[in-house]
C-alpha cells in the first residue's frame, strides 16, 4: 500500500475528523494519529508548526500519505492516495 505511514492531525470535536479517522480504519490502513487539541505548551507548539508546513492555513483534518497532504475529509483522494481502488 503506502511506503510510509500515514499520519492524520485531528481536532476531537470535528466531524470531519472523524469520518477521515474511519475511512482509514475501515480501509485497515495503519496510521498515525495526532488529536492536536489534547496536546499542550511546546509539544502543542511544535505539532501546530508541522501542520503549518503542511497547509499553511492549519485547518482540520489533515492527512499527510507518503508526499501528498490532503486537507478535509476527501475520500476519493485519500484512497487515491493510498492506493485503494474505488468501487464505484
């Protein structure tokens, strides 16, 4: 499937999150997950500073998938990048 993990920053509270937290387990992807609002003082810091590397404008969810950084829950894209066929 993919070289690298993949790594989602969520926020507890979004749904967005949420559905891109399920997509992935439902598509057995292992991944990584960083829930940046439980987060705190530098290490907070430091994560929100990655994010921003990422999608300058820092929104949720953001999935990073070996090079490509998808921001939102997009399913087809994020399959896409997984390089999970759709069955449509």
């Amino acid at each position: 499937m993919t070289a690298e993990k993949p790594i989602l920053y969520a926020l507890s509270t979004c749904s967005h999150c949420k559905s891109t937290k399920k997509l992935l387990t439902d598509c057995d992807v292992e991944y990584d997950y960083v829930q940046v609002d439980d987060l705190e003082g530098e290490e907070r810091k430091a994560i929100l500073a990655d994010i921003k590397s990422l999608n300058p404008r820092c929104s949720f969810p953001t999935i990073k998938i070996n090079k490509t950084v998808i921001v939102g829950y997009k399913e087809k894209e994020i399959k896409e990048a997984l390089g999970i066929k759709n069955e449509s």
